[in-house]
C-alpha cells in the first residue's frame, strides 16, 4: 500500500508564503547530493538524518491545516532534495491529489552529486520515476544557481547539464515551472549573469515565472553548530537595490 511507504523528513512548517502559490504547508526531506555555497540548511545533507515517516503519517498531518491554507494554496515539498527520494514524494503528492490538494515540488533538479565517488553517488532515478513524480505535480519550482557547468560543478557540486535534462521533463509533461536564482554578490550578481539564467529558463515553454532570491546568512549558526566551515561566511548578504536593478533583465511577464 502507498500509505504506507515511508520517507526520512528534515521539518515541517505549517503554514509557508514564499514557496508557491498562497500559503503553503511545507514538508523538508532529508538527503541532498549538493553541496551548495550557500546552502542555508546543511542540517538537511546527511540522507540518513531526520525522522521516518509514513505517506498516511504525512498526509494526516497536512489536513490539520487545509482550512488555513484552503484552495488557494497547499502543499511544497522541499528539501535537501525531494528527487532522492522520489518514490516516497510521488506515493505523497498522489494521495494529496487524492484530497484535491495543490501540490508543488521545489528542487534542484538534481539526484545525484556530480562529484561523489560511485560507492557513494546516489543512483539517478529513471526517466520513469521522474515522469511518474511530475505526473502529480501540480508546479514544479527549480534553482538554476549557475549558468555554466564550471561554476555550477565548482559551487555545488552538481551538474547543470542533469538540471536542464530534468527540465526538459517539465516541459515534455507540461507540468507549470518556476525558476529561482539565488544572487550572490561577486558569483552571480551581475546582469549578464542574470540574463544569462532568464535565456536558460526560456528555453522552456511551461516556464511561467522567475524569481530572483537575495542572498542571505542567517543560516551560519546551523554551521557553526555542526562544525562546518561556511563557504560563504565573508560575503556581504544582497541587498533590495541590486535585487530590484536585476530584476530588470526578467521579462515583465515572468516576474
């Protein structure tokens, strides 16, 4: 039985505004292949962390909340990476639909670690398991965080060539697509940069918006409380000017 298929979660947060449509209840799951620069929850890396749940346990614990969160919003999951344990999220967002619930995948497209020795790179799913997830998602929200493969390798250890072939099965599905991009002054902070990621994005005809995200460091303590160097601790947080000068490289339909 799907209820009963069991996934490891990092968190829940019961009523989420900026991570899709409306409000949002917001489920966290454990394991990321990434190792992002930025990264603001490494308490989220180990795929071995966080707590076991059911798809029932899930579920019973979403619908505490569908009066707050109605028909305008509902359900994101988050992570770490949704897509490593993506039989578990497609079991959930199928008995989400079940209840007539907006549900919404926010990821980095990715599965797999580009960099990680094979005995422990964690093996992509199959164009099937893929097709099968976005088959129940309503929304799909994806981070294009660089625009080269130099730079995404060198600062997330991934592979943006996997993100844009992930991409393409949004696209091939239909399935609507967001796309965030964090800036971060000195790494992706310039308008070529941005517009750089915006001709990405429009390669997509199911793209129906861009969000630009300014780069924050409330995130350090978790580092500091794990024992893990901050990538990112010297760098200067974005602030709204240069948020709202890039934003001009975003076509008026897609803000």
């Amino acid at each position: 039985m799907e209820g009963s298929i069991t996934g490891r979660i990092h968190s829940f947060q019961s009523l989420g505004a900026v991570d899709g449509p409306g409000l949002r209840f917001v489920i966290f799951v454990q394991g990321c292949p990434l190792r992002c620069m930025y990264c603001h929850n490494p308490d989220s890396w180990n795929k071995s962390g966080g707590t076991e749940y059911t798809v029932d346990e899930v579920v019973a614990k979403v619908l505490r909340y569908r009066t707050y969160f109605g028909e305008d919003g509902g359900v994101t999951v988050s992570g770490g990476e949704a897509l490593l344990q993506a039989p578990f999220v497609t079991a959930l967002f199928r008995a989400l639909k079940a209840e007539g619930i907006h549900t919404c995948l926010d990821t980095s497209g990715l599965a797999a670690s580009a960099t990680a020795a094979s005995t422990e790179k964690a093996a992509p799913f199959s164009a099937e398991v893929i097709d099968d997830l976005l088959s129940v998602t309503d929304l799909v929200i994806c981070d294009i965080k660089f625009t080269n493969e130099k730079d995404y390798l060198s600062h997330t250890k991934g592979s943006l060539s996997a993100v844009l072939e992930f991409l393409s099965h949004t696209q091939a599905l239909q399935v609507p697509l967001w796309v965030r991009h964090v800036v971060v002054p000195g790494f992706t902070d310039t308008e070529d940069e941005v517009r750089a990621m915006v001709s990405l994005a429009q390669r997509y005809d199911n793209l129906r918006r861009i969000e630009l995200l300014p780069f924050r460091k409330l995130c350090i303590t978790k580092y500091e409380a794990l024992g893990i160097h901050f990538p990112c601790a010297d760098i200067d947080e974005c602030d709204e000017a240069t948020i709202s000068r890039l934003s001009s490289c975003i076509p008026d339909a897609l803000r």
